[in-house]
C-alpha cells in the first residue's frame, strides 16, 4: 500500500474523477475484502455475498465523503464500511422477522416464537458491543496524540445542562466549518479562540471543558457513527455531524 500523503492525493482526485475511483477501489479491493471479512468472520465470496457489495459502495462513500481533517483515510473507510455493513445486516434481519411465528423451526415441529431468545437478538448485540469497542479504540488512540485520555474526558465532562449546550453550541460551530476541524488535528491544538468567537460561549467555559472538547471535535472529524450516534443523545438535540 502507499504511503498516507500519497494515498489521501489520489483519494482527492478520485472525489473528481470517477475512473480515478476506480481505479482506487481497484487496487484497494483486497482491504475491501478484508474488512468484509472481519465482519463475516470468513471470507466474503464474490457473487454470493451481499456484504461484499455494501462494502465496495462505503468504500467509495468513504472517497467522496473523505477529508485530511478526518485523520487517515483507510481507517476512515474501514470505520464507514463496518457501519454500512451493520446497517445493512439491521435490515436484513427486519425482512426476516416479517415471518409467522407459528412457522415450525425445524424437525420438531417447535413454532419459532419458541425458539425466540427473550431478551432481545444476542448476535446483533455482539456485533455492535464489537463494532463500538473498536470505535472507542481508536478514538482513544487519536486522544493519545493529543495528550488526553478516556478517563480524563469522563472527570471534564459537563455536570449542568446550560453547560453541556454551552459545549454542543462550539462543537456544532466547529463541526459548520470543516476548516477549523482541518487546523485543529493539523496543529493538535483546541482553536479556543474562534471556538468562542464563532459560537459565542464564554471562553472560560470552554476552558474549564478543553479535554471534553478535544474527544467531540476528534468524534467530528473521524467517522465514528456509532459514537456520534450516542453523542447526539447525550446532548439532546445536538447534531453532530
């Protein structure tokens, strides 16, 4: 594979050029077919696995979607392929649910209502309790680089609801204006000063948040959807994007 600058070049030209995606998705198809892989737990088989469609399609997401504020690119595209092919085994198992309950499950003659666990579908579980370890996992690599820990964000994480919006109001600001994003993992620094102008939060505010503020701008610029999805509900109303 090549190396980051080089590859992040060819991803921008592929955002303009569709034989240049191609192309991309050409030479990355063994990376498509690993990350299919990971997800199946074995090898996808061409023509007969569905997955391995949803993951060339979020590859090519990932292209146009693509931008160096969001870190690297092939971390990038494995995140949105394991989110495209979750949503997409959700659906699958909706279809599937349209069943009759009372249809025998097997030589038994048992209904499947029978055979239902109660609590809920224990394989979807495992796949999201897997899918979210490892978006937790590699945000807390990046938070590495920018001496903050898990630990760190949970002890400056906001106690009142007029702060929490005070800090939803400079994340959603930043998350407006991917420029600032750009600057802010370039520079691995907390722009506090347009953070504050841009959404009008007093600076001390932010200031007594900076370790919260660096996990959700480093959520805003790396694809974490699972995370991002909770995030939205922990800041009620917020839109993170």
């Amino acid at each position: 594979m090549k190396n980051e600058r080089e590859l992040s070049g060819q991803v921008y030209e592929a955002k303009e050029d569709m034989e240049a995606a191609d192309r991309l998705i050409g030479t990355y198809l063994p990376f498509i077919r690993s990350e299919t892989a990971k997800f199946l737990g074995r090898p996808p088989q061409e023509g007969h696995d569905d997955e391995l469609s949803i993951a060339m399609i979020a590859f090519h997401e990932a292209i146009q979607g693509y931008s160096r504020g969001r870190g690297a690119f092939l971390p990038y595209a494995a995140m949105l392929i394991k989110s495209r092919l979750i949503d997409y085994q959700r659906k699958e198992k909706r279809h599937k649910g349209i069943l009759s309950l009372e249809t025998p499950a097997g030589e038994d003659e048992n209904a499947l209502g029978d055979t239902l666990p109660g609590d809920g579908d224990h394989g979807e579980d495992i796949v999201m309790r897997d899918a979210t370890r490892a978006e937790i996992e590699e945000l807390s690599a990046q938070m590495k680089l920018f001496g903050v820990s898990l630990t760190d964000v949970a002890d400056n994480c906001p106690r009142q609801q007029r702060t929490l919006a005070a800090c939803r109001k400079a994340m959603q600001y930043a998350a407006d204006h991917p420029s600032l994003l750009d600057d802010f993992v370039r520079t691995r620094r907390l722009p506090l000063s347009a953070l504050c102008e841009g959404s009008r939060v007093e600076r001390k505010t932010l200031e007594r948040h900076r370790k919260y503020l660096v996990a959700l701008l480093l959520i805003c610029t790396n694809g974490y959807e699972l995370i991002r999805g909770h995030l939205k509900q922990v800041l009620k109303g917020g839109t993170a994007k």
